[in-house]
C-alpha cells in the first residue's frame, strides 16, 4: 500500500501516476499544495515529515490536529470529508501497528 503522509492511500487517488507521482516521491509538493500553502508544500507533510521528521501523521500523538481536520478538498462535501478523515485516520492508525 503506498501510504501518504495523511492517510490517504496513493494507489486509489484518481490523479495518482498521471498528474502525481506521491506525496513522498514530491517531496511533499504535489500539484495542489501551491493552492493552499505559499511555501507550495501540503501542510500536512510539512508538519509530519518535514518539521517533525515522522513517517507520516500517524506518528504524532495529536492525531488528529487542527490542522489534520481542517484541510479539506475544496471539490469535496462536509460529509465527504468526514468520512475522508474517518479513513485516513484508520489508514494510519494501522500503519503503526
């Protein structure tokens, strides 16, 4: 399973190995982080990887932060993205075991 640094498994996003390669193999840049970060990074990988030198959200005992639960996929519902969460967090919370 290629995991991203928030849970959302690579292999099942519709713009995986088209429009992006991997949050890891980007190096936390994909195509939409300049839409949401001016440092053109997803905040989530930033934080995670980046800042706190963790493998990914799951590592972090605030999971889930603020920040986690407020970065949402404009293109998306509130209930689309609660599930999203639900999801993720599950996605990582097993990756630790």
């Amino acid at each position: 399973m290629n995991l991203a640094s928030c849970g959302l498994i690579c292999d099942e996003c519709p713009f995986f190995q088209k429009e992006c390669p991997g949050c890891f193999n980007t190096r936390g840049q994909p195509f939409w982080a300049k839409d949401v970060s001016e440092k053109g990074i997803c905040p989530l990988f930033d934080c995670a990887v980046n800042q706190k030198a963790y493998r990914n959200c799951g590592d972090c005992s605030q999971l889930p932060c603020a920040m986690f639960l407020e970065l949402k996929d404009p293109n998306i519902s509130d209930a689309e993205h609660e599930k999203s969460l639900k999801l993720r967090i599950g996605n990582l919370r097993k990756s630790q075991s």
